[in-house]
C-alpha cells in the first residue's frame, strides 16, 4: 500500500523524554515518514485520500464523516460492483441497467435515481432473496443492497437492505422501486 500523505516539517525538536532527559538528536519528518508507513492523520488538513484497500479490525469512527465513491450512469449500462454509489440520469429516455454478481462478501451498493427522463429497471445477476428486478420511474427512488455470504464464506448474493421512493411524506412514499422477480 503507498503512503498518501507525508509530514512537510523540515525538522522537529528534540523534547525530553520520561526521565527528564533531552535527546541528542533531532528528529526529521523524513523519519516520521519512514515510520508513519500508511496511517494518515485526522488533523493533517494536507492528508490526501487513501486510494487503496484499508481493512480495519473492530470498530471504526469517523467523526469528520465519510465520503464514498460514487459514479455517474446515465442511460444503459452496468453499474460498478466495486463502486458504492451509482447515480442513474435516464433523461434520455427508459434505460436498462445491470449489477453483476460480487465476489467481495459485505459489499455495499447503492443506487439512486438522480435524473427522469423514464424508468430506469436495474437486472440483478445474483441475488440473495425473490426480487433480481428493480423499475426506478422517480428522481430520489433508491435501492440499499450488500453481498451477502453464508457462515463459510461463500458468497450467496446481493440482499436488499432498503428501499426508497424519495417523494413527500405520505402513505405511498416509502415503496420505493417496483421490485419483481424475472
């Protein structure tokens, strides 16, 4: 994995240590760097974006938020398996939309209907669960889905986690896309 970010201070001043005691030598960000390996620090306003896998063990807290990635698809097409968020602009008229299988357990995706210009039916290739069909018609409809996989690993599909309509608060606005099963 490449670092991202790099400590730009020319030099740092030697502070004591435990026993009172300064050291002799001055530390330089180079060194810090050599040691930092690929960790970026929440306070570094320079710190560039990890742009490779990151695996975190436990639990992780982001309190500057999160950003994931998202792409543009407009008209047909397939949407990424490995980009979280794919934004469908129709305005060129009904589209057919794809989402292939996964091999990564736990994946997210989420797809939300950002333009009209007619439905928008998104065909999943592996499901987990009835529905692989999914007709967007309405800016804001959205569909939550994660790869799912059983106790051994092995991948049974994508699982719906929610749906939304993305209209006004009434007794139809949470049905979200029509979702069938072909």
């Amino acid at each position: 994995m490449a670092r991202t970010a790099k400590i730009t201070n020319a030099n740092v001043a030697p502070s004591k240590n435990k026993a009172g005691l300064v050291g002799n030598t001055p530390v330089r960000a180079q060194d810090f760097n050599d040691l930092a390996g690929d960790y970026v620090s929440l306070s570094d306003s320079n710190a560039q974006a990890i742009t490779s896998a990151v695996s975190v063990a436990g639990v992780a807290t982001a309190t500057g938020g999160l950003v994931v990635g998202t792409e543009a698809l407009t008209g047909a097409g397939a949407c990424s398996t490995t980009v979280p968020v794919t934004f469908v602009d129709t305005t060129g008229g009904v589209a057919a939309i794809t989402l292939a299988a996964s091999t990564v357990a736990g994946a997210m995706k989420t797809i939300i209907m950002v333009k009209d210009g007619g439905d928008a039916t998104l065909t999943i290739a592996s499901v987990a669960g009835a529905g692989n069909t999914y007709a967007f018609a309405n800016v804001g409809e959205s569909l939550h889905l994660i790869n799912a996989a059983d106790e051994d690993g092995t991948i049974i599909g994508w699982a719906e986690l929610s749906r939304g309509s993305g209209a006004a608060n009434t007794a139809t606005a949470f049905d979200g896309p029509v979702v069938t099963t072909v």
